[in-house]
C-alpha cells in the first residue's frame, strides 16, 4: 500500500508514526511544504540551550501523549514546571490568578478579592437567584456572551479573555463553549436535563465537584509537562522513527482521483496513493479538498485562524524577575501590546538550570493580525517595555544577551461557536470517500495530546478503509 500525508506537523508526523508502527511494509511519502519539520513545535538552538518557540508544554493529564512519548524512548527526557503560579495584569496592577473555577470561570466570588471589584464580586454571588440561562441540551454560545450576561464585562475581560483566550489566540467573545470549555457544556446540559434551574455558577460548581472527585480518585499526574531538550525531541523522534520518506520544500496545491479510487497529488509525490492523509491547517484542507470532497471545503473554510508572534528573550542577569511563572493581560488593556509573558526560567527547572533569565513574551490575537506582523525591532522593543511596565524588571539592562522573533501567520484555528458542529459536518463529507482522512490543529482539540489522539484515531479508520 502506498500512503501520502501532506504536511510534516505534529499530526502528519504522528500519522506516519502510527501507520508504519500498524503495517511497517506500507510505503509512506510526508510531503511538507516548508523547510523543515514539525509545523508549530519548534525548538531553536539558542546558545543556551535549546527553546521552544512554538508549543511550550503539554497537558499531561491526558496519559494517551504521555504513552506516546514513552513508546518513543523520550520517557526520560519529559520534565515537569516548577510549580510557581502565574499572574494577571489588568487595571494597570498584578493580581493572583484565581484559584477553583474553569477556565477563569469562577462559581462563586470566594478567593477573588484582590482579583475583581466588590460590584462584579455581588454580581457573581447573586447570578444563582437571577432568571435561568435559556440553555437548550445540546446547544451553544459565545463563552463571553454568557459571561457577560450573567457575571460581567470585568470577568469575560480580566480572567476568561486572558485564561481561555491565551490558549486559543482569540477574546472570549470569539470561542464557543462546547469547543472551548466542553464540561462546562455538559454540565449545563445536565442541569437543563435534570430540569434544574440553568445558572453559570451552578454549572462551574457541578464540574468543580467531578474534577475534584477525579483528583481524589486518581495519581498524582503533574499537569503540564515538556521536553528537556524542547519540542524538537518529539518531532524528530516521530521523523526517525515513523519510515517514511520525508519531502521538504514540497507544496501540495490539490489532490485528484484516479479512475479506480486512486489519488494523485498536484506538487508533488510520484505516482498513484492508495491512501491520503491532509494534516495541515483547515483552510489549507479546504483548498486541496475542493476536487475530492468539494462539501468538505464548504465548511472547513469557515474556520478562522488567529495569527501570533512570540519573542524568545535570553538575559544575563534574572535580578528583579518576578518568582512567579509568567503574566497573562486582560484584554483590552491600554499601553500594554503583549498579550502574555512565560518566565520559562522560573517556570521549567531545567531551563533555570542555565542562569540567567528566560522570557517569552506572546503577542496577538484573532482578528489583530497588524500585531502578528509588526517589525521585528518594534515587537522586541514592546516586549521589553512591556516586561518593564507590568513587572518593573529592565530588561536593558539585565543584559538581553539572545532574541529570537518567531511568527505564527494563522497559527491557531479558531474553535468558535458551532465549531464542533462544523467539523463534524466537514469529516461527514471526507468519509464518503474511501481512503480519504483530514486531520490537525482544527478537528479535535489544539493542544498537543489531542491532536495526537485525532491522528491515531483517523489512521485506524483509514487502516479499516
Ligand atoms: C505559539 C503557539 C503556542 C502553542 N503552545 C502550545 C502548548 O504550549 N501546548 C500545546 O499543547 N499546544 C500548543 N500549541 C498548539 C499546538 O502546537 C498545535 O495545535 C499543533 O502543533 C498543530 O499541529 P498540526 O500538525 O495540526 O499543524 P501544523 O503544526 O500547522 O502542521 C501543518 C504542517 O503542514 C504544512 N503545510 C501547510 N500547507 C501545506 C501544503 N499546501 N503542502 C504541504 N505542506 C503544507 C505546514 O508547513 C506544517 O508543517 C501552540 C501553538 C502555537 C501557534
């Protein structure tokens, strides 16, 4: 059998992965537009060690990656952060990350005094008493809609836009609950089923007593972890070990079928594919689609992407540092263009091994591509102001000894309202035809472990095909 995947990402890799590990005779062509692997995991060579500039850390409470990792020999390269907390910059002033909630959702105003004002905290507390949310089982919103409905503009702006929304690149206007928050949507289905009163506290309180059940009852699994040597470990042990034939420098403009069900592929590969796997972002899909699945286009080019840029920073001195893992700004906040600094010294260990300090600054999000796109010296010079006015730490002046400014055009689909809904709809339409998988970033889920489960789940079906 002959298999081609286009794009050499985290899914396309771990694709190739999986198909050589089930049928290791299977020829597999990864045809990759750019000049390297590994699509948004990438590790840059700093003299000081090697730096991520893509994908950070990943959630490792879903064990499915962390087996992954371990079945790849990189068991004992996975290290854990340091467990300092992270802040919030809003209102001009740092303020303590919230505690409890879901994704910067709080369900009563217990713990937020130094966070949000007395007036959102007696909103909050009495959400419980107001009219029902008018939910329907199944349904959808806007996280920020409902937010700002029941609680206020201060906790969609101060904690959900800089919580849920610096995961995704995007306000939290801009994300739908069942993609973004899906417990917090099971659990107002659950309490519309049940025929309780619908409240947004009563749903965030219902997900915080099942997670806190699932602690009791489970190991102690560290969150997030990483990679020591960066991301680059994973990409290219997957690249070692996955026997395919890698093509760099190689873009696919479309894909066609052959009389008898075969595939050919505009731009490169050689000859007839039994099998074709589209690992790359969803617009992208969209386009190479239009021949072989044109209903598939329809809905997968309705799929935004929000663009951003991050600035490594190296400094000599760490003096004046906050001891804290990093600073996420509310949204909206005037004279401050970043919107969140990773300390990655004071939050990874092994990266504070290396003296000095480690900063990430991040800027951009969806619908602000001007910032993504800003000139490199201007994106350097607002990171180190911006360091300076939320920290007070001058990073002039603690020697900025190595920059690097990595720019992610479209980096992040936008899991929106109906998201879920659209993505189905899109891989209806792909699975009428046979030995056709689109997968990434869009399908299930952008953090690292769910689009590797997205991966292995569509290389199984397209084994079975
Ligand atoms: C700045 C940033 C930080 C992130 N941080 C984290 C994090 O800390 N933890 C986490 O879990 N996740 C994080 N993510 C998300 C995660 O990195 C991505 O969701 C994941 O890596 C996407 O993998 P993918 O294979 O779906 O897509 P991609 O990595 O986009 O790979 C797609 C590949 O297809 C190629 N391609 C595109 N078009 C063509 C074409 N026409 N022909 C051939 N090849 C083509 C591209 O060049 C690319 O290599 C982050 C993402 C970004 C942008």
């Amino acid at each position: 059998m002959r298999i081609a995947i286009i794009g050499a990402g985290l899914a396309g890799l771990t694709a190739a992965y999986e198909i050589h590990k089930a049928e290791p005779d299977t020829h597999i062509d990864v045809l990759e537009a750019g000049e390297r692997i590994g699509g948004k995991l990438f590790t840059v060579p700093f003299a000081s060690g090697p730096t991520d500039m893509g994908a950070e850390a990943y959630l490792a409470t879903r064990a499915d990656a962390t087996e992954l990792f371990h079945e790849l020999g990189l068991g004992d390269s996975l290290v854990t952060p340091s467990g300092a907390r992270s802040q919030i910059y809003a209102g001009g002033r740092l303020r303590p990350m919230p505690r409890g909630g879901v994704m910067g959702i709080p369900s009563s105003s217990a713990g937020l005094e130094e966070i949000l004002s007395e007036e959102t905290r007696t909103l909050i507390d009495a959400e419980a008493g107001t009219a029902p949310v008018d939910w329907q089982v199944g349904g959808d919103a806007s996280v920020g809609a409902l937010v700002r409905a029941r609680y206020s503009d201060e906790v969609a702006d101060v904690l959900v836009s800089a919580l849920l929304g610096g995961v995704y690149s995007s306000s939290a206007d801009d994300l739908g609950i069942r993609a973004t928050v899906p417990a917090l949507a099971e659990a107002l289905d659950r309490l519309a089923e049940s025929g309780e009163p619908v409240t947004l506290s009563g749903a965030v309180k219902l997900v915080e007593t099942e997670r806190a059940e699932a602690r009791k009852n489970s190991e102690t699994t560290p969150v997030f972890q990483t990679f020591r040597g960066g991301y680059a470990e994973l990409y290219e042990a997957l690249a070692d070990q996955c026997g395919a034939d890698i093509h760099l420098d190689t873009f696919v403009s479309g894909i066609t079928q052959v009389n008898g069900g075969g595939f050919q592929i505009k731009g490169g590969g050689e000859g007839t594919y039994d099998r074709v796997i589209l690992a790359v972002p969803a617009p992208t899909a969209a386009v190479l689609l239009r021949e072989v699945a044109p209903g598939a286009t329809e809905h997968l080019k309705t799929i935004q992407l929000a663009s951003s840029a991050v600035v490594g920073m190296r400094f000599d001195s760490a003096e004046g540092l906050p001891d804290v893992s990093g600073v996420l700004v509310a949204s909206g906040e005037p004279a401050i263009t970043a919107k969140a600094f990773t300390f990655s010294s004071k939050k990874w260990p092994h990266l504070g091994e290396r003296g000095g300090a480690l900063v990430r600054a991040s800027f951009g999000r969806l619908g602000d591509e001007a910032t993504a796109r800003m000139d490199e010296d201007n994106l350097v010079d607002a990171a180190l102001d911006d360091l300076q006015t939320i920290t007070g730490f001058d990073g002039r002046a603690a020697g900025l000894s190595e920059i690097f400014v990595q720019r992610w055009f479209g980096g992040l689909p936008n899991y929106g309202v109906d998201h879920i809904a659209t993505v189905a709809r899109a891989r209806t339409e792909i699975s009428q035809v046979k030995g056709l998988e689109a997968i990434g970033a869009w399908a299930s889920g952008v953090g690292v472990p769910a689009v590797i489960a997205d991966a292995k789940a569509a290389v199984e079906r397209l084994l079975d095909a």
